[in-house]
C-alpha cells in the first residue's frame, strides 16, 4: 500500500512539474523572434510567387507570339504525312497512319497545354479548338489506318474542318 501511495505521489508530482512547464507563457522575446521569422517566411514566399507570375507571364508573351506560326507549321506537316501515308503501299500504310496518329494526339497535348498558359481570352479559345483539331485528327488517322474507305467516310472530319476553319480565321 505505501509503494502504491509513493509511486503515485512521485508521479503526480512529476506531472505536477511537466504541467506547470507547459503552462508557463512564452518569453516575449521568443514570441517576437518567431514572429520576425514568420514575417521574413512569409516575405520570401511572396516574393518568389512573384517571380513565377513574371516567368510566366513570359512565357505567355512568348507563346503568344508563336502560336500562329506553331498552328500552321503543324497543320502543314498533317497534311504532307496524310499524303504520304495514301500514297504509300497497302502493306504499309496501317505503320504510316499509327505514326500519324501518335503524332497528332502529341500536338493535340501541345495545344491544350497552351490553352492552359494562355488562361482565358482569343489565345485560350483557338488553342483549345487547335487541340480539338489535332484530338479529332488522330481518331481520324486511327480510321484511316484501317483502310482508305473508312478514312474518307469517318464522321470527325466535318469537326475538323470546323476547327481548323476557326483557327485559320484567328491566324489571319
């Protein structure tokens, strides 16, 4: 019975002295460094967020300033390998049109990453269609890779005339 009492009294007031150590208020001191570090934190974070508006601002301008000539070089080089893959053997031409279609589904990423820098606005919107256009055209070259009937009854190409048509009008 006294080993009980002795052993809770030992640790009630061990306790005792971890409370009355958590109690005690800070230094205002230690209350003004952590402050000042919170504040000099606080500072750097929005300096550097800043920093990466103006990049990508930049970036924008950039992209902005590129975009036209991207959509036109792209749709050039759609052309040139559709007419190549028609023109080529029949044995090889699935190969040729599974690489058009991989292609096209990279500048349908392409674009559609643009509409994201690009936000909102003229540039969004035709970056958006242009990704529409490249996503419709790698359906279509999957089509096409099953034989040259399907590739010219597929369904898409309408859109993509649309599409194309949209971007061309911004372009110019």
């Amino acid at each position: 019975m006294m080993r009980r009492w002795l052993f809770s009294g030992l640790t009630i007031l061990g306790l005792g002295g971890c409370a009355s150590n958590a109690m005690m208020p800070p230094s205002p001191a230690g209350v003004a460094g952590t402050a000042e570090a919170r504040s000099q934190a606080a500072a750097r974070a929005a300096q550097e967020a800043q920093q990466k508006l103006a990049a990508t601002a930049v970036q924008r301008r950039a992209a902005e300033g590129q975009f036209c000539t991207s959509w036109r070089r792209a749709l050039e080089l759609a052309r040139r390998d559709a007419i190549g893959c028609a023109r080529m053997e029949a044995d090889q031409q699935a190969a040729c049109w599974t690489a058009v279609s991989q292609w096209a589904g990279e500048e349908s990423r392409y674009f559609s990453a643009l509409e994201t820098l690009f936000g909102a606005g003229p540039y969004a919107n035709s970056a958006r269609k242009a990704g529409e256009f490249f996503d419709l055209t790698q359906s279509w070259a999957s089509s096409c890779g099953n034989s040259l009937a399907d590739c010219t009854a597929a369904s898409q190409r309408a859109t993509m005339d649309q599409r194309k048509d949209e971007v061309n009008r911004f372009c110019h």
